[in-house]
C-alpha cells in the first residue's frame, strides 16, 4: 500500500499473477495510458506509476494561467486521483536511475521497483542551469510546479510598485511567457483569485519586461516571417529585445549578459530561465543507447534500440530514424495519442508489434492531416486567427485527454462537447496549443 498526500492506493489482490508495466514520470503521453487503464483498453497488467509530483501541469496551457485566462486547477492534474482512476498503484518519487539488466527503476526516495515493461516520459529539464548563479537566482520553467512562484513573484512586484523582469530564451515558449507576463503586470488578474491580487494600476508599465536570446532571431527554428511577426508584436506589447545576448553569470537582483564581446551589468528583479530542454544525466548513466544529447534513442515503435522492454517518448527520447526529434510541444502528445495507450504491454503479452505510423518508408504521424483554428487570443497572445493542422494540430489530442483524464478523476462526466473518442478532433481549444 502507498500512501500519497493523504490519499492511499491499493494495489489489486492478483496483481502478482500479472506483468508489471510501469510509467516512470507522469509526461502527456502517459495520460493517454492512464485513460487506455481506466477504460479497459490495456492488456491485463499491473500498472504502476512513479512520480514526485503532485499535480500534472499541462504545459500548453501556462502562458494562458500568467496572463489570467485559468486557475491553477484548470490547467493541471490531481495525480494521485488520476492514478486511483486508472486502477494503478501511485509510488510518490521522481525516478532518479534505471537497470535494464534487473529490470528495476531507482527512485529518488532509495526505493527500487521491478518491472516487466518500463515506459519512460520524464520530460527534460532547462539548459545552461550550470550558468553561476542560475540554479540560485532564477525561477525555471520546469518543473512546472515553478509557475506559482513566477506568478507570485509577479504580484508582488506589481503591488511594490513595480521592477525589471527578464525572460531567458528566445523560442515559442520564452516569447509566449513574456507576453504572459506583460499582459499580467498590466492588471490581468488570475482568474478566480480575490479582487487585488494584482494591482495593476500600481504595478502597470513600471513593471518591464524584457526578453533575452542568444539567436539574432526569436523562434530561430521557425519559418522567418513568424520570427518578424513575434518580434513586432514583442515590441508592439513593449517588450525589451536583447537578440544575440548570452547570460553569463546571475546574482541577487542583477544579471550579467555578453553582447558582441562586451559584457552589460543589468537589474532583474526576477529572471525566468525558459531555456531549451536538455536530458535528464541519469538516462545516459543507465547504459542504454542515446543519442548526441543524451536522449534515450528509440526506434519506430518507440521502443529503446538496446533493449525491448524499456519504451520511452516525449522530451525523453529522440528517435533513431529521426535525430532531430522536437524536445517540446506537439511531440508527446502524438506519441501518447498513437502509441502509449496499446504498445508498452505488447512486448510482454505476445503481441504483434507494427511501428506507429509509416509511409512510403518515410515518417508520418499518427494525427497527420488534423486541423483546428487558432482561437482569437487576448492582449498577450500574438497570433489572432489561421489554421494548422498535421504536426502541429497533434496539440489538441493532449488537451482534450487532460479535461477527459480531468473529469473522471473527479468522479465527472466529461463536458458533453468533448468527442467520446480522440480520433476525431477537428476542434477548437481555449489553450491555444503549446
């Protein structure tokens, strides 16, 4: 029995006569497992679930709580009741290492826990935390849980009259984030928070935001008129650009930053390190293989090319016939969509096992073709209107899953507007994406 923010989880009676699959991290593709669970949709099997968290957070939709779009409940999970949903068994650490000769997992409690077949959906973490004083000064964005400490940190420099904030990280997250952060220290107060929780009147302009990347570009991954177009808006929201600038060293209420060989001494009185994401050391100290970056390399199926039994998808793995894997956004919500929720317990129960999607000897996703509109945004939000669809409509999978997830841990129906099944999902959504 494990016992787990005071709520107790008993693993069922024939659970030894069962293989063991377990989940290490509770990714977005792991809730599409805990769905398939509570649905009958798995092979018999025990599941057993190991995170240190709390609460899921869904990434796509945190600008939108910082700028006062949600509540904290609306935009994350209750762990420990999503696992109890699903007839799992909730062991309350991060894992820390893997054995893939014992087929054991190490967590961060000394614990070990055995399994048959393991799925790995860890995330990653931010980069360049090596920076001094970036590990003691700045606020990351992962773990999630971090954003109650953005938001109330934002607040309170709001009500102090106001401050210099500093993003760290020139992609589609850092970008989202400070016009997050803009449109919160302008008075858009959380939703469902009592009336003065930000005072934007007092805070307001005096509040400045600024945003640093190392790229001469924002979004440098992305097509260049989407850069322009994010730059003007950035400017047009009042957002101070530093492009080509890399943070050297953080201390108490100042960063250091190096522009063209020149180093600039500046005021932060709160930095937010959106960084790329890097892997978690314990994956390449397992010995199984990984790529350049230290991901666990997968094959089509997702399953590691060392050893059979250990899948892995999300940030967490980097697919061997696709090295350039995104590490962020759609990725994992396809995978979960399309993989999570039949292949981890096949190789176990003597199923045929067919890569997720393939065509023509080329790699195709499995929500390939779906489509949905971009909701017209608020004041933080740069884009107001067009469509996307193949990659980057995988979006609306994870979304969907979480309010479903969502409903059921909470003893609810899901919204009678939700489609009773995934595949199907030419749908608007209020988070606008990730």
């Amino acid at each position: 029995m494990t016992e787990r923010y005071g709520e107790k989880v008993q693993p069922a009676p024939d659970a030894a006569a069962r293989p063991r699959l377990v989940l290490a991290g509770l990714g977005h593709s792991h809730l599409f497992v805990l769905e398939a669970a509570r649905q009958g949709r798995l092979p018999a099997c025990e599941l057993v679930v190991c995170t240190g968290e709390a609460r899921h957070v869904y990434s796509g939709m945190v600008p939108g709580w910082l700028a006062g779009q949600y509540t904290i409940d609306e935009l994350s999970i209750d762990v420990t009741a999503a696992v109890r949903a699903a007839g799992g068994t909730l062991l309350p650490a991060h894992v820390t290492g893997i054995d893939p000769r014992a087929r054991t997992l190490t967590l961060a409690d000394g614990n070990t826990v055995p399994y048959d077949v393991c799925s790995i959906a860890v995330g990653s973490q931010v980069s360049g935390k090596a920076i001094p004083g970036v590990a003691e000064h700045a606020v990351a964005v992962k773990p999630l849980a971090a954003i109650r400490t953005i938001g109330e940190r934002l607040d309170a420099l709001a009500r102090s009259g106001g401050g210099e904030v500093v993003v760290v990280g020139g992609g589609m997250a850092g970008v989202e984030l400070a016009l997050a952060i803009r449109a919160r220290a302008n008075g858009a107060a959380p939703r469902g928070a009592p009336a003065g929780t930000l005072e934007g009147a007092r805070g307001g302009q005096s509040v400045r935001v600024s945003l640093v990347s190392r790229d001469a570009v924002l979004a440098s991954d992305r097509h260049p008129r989407v850069s322009r177009r994010l730059q003007r808006v950035c400017e047009a929201r009042g957002i101070e650009l530093r492009l080509a600038t890399t943070p050297v060293q953080l201390d108490a209420g100042r960063i250091t930053l190096q522009h063209a060989g020149e180093l600039q001494r500046r005021r932060a009185d709160l930095v937010v390190w959106a960084t790329g994401g890097e892997a978690a050391s314990w994956l390449a100290a397992s010995g199984l293989p990984v790529d350049a970056r230290g991901f666990l390399l997968v094959d089509d199926r997702l399953q590691s090319v060392g050893d059979p039994r250990v899948f892995a998808a999300g940030d967490s793995a980097s697919l061997a016939s696709w090295p350039d894997t995104p590490k962020a956004g759609c990725t994992p919500c396809a995978w979960g969509r399309g993989w999570c929720s039949r292949w981890p317990t096949h190789s176990v129960m003597g199923r045929a096992r067919t890569p997720i999607a393939r065509s023509s000897g080329s790699w195709r996703w499995p929500t390939q073709g779906m489509e949905r509109r971009w909701p017209r945004g608020g004041d933080w939000w740069p884009r107001d209107g067009g469509r996307c669809g193949g990659r980057t409509g995988s979006i609306v999978a994870s979304c969907v899953g979480l309010r479903r997830l969502t409903a059921c841990a909470t003893h609810r129906e899901p919204d009678a507007a939700l489609p009773a099944s995934l595949d199907s999902l030419a749908i608007s959504v209020p988070c606008r994406g990730c």
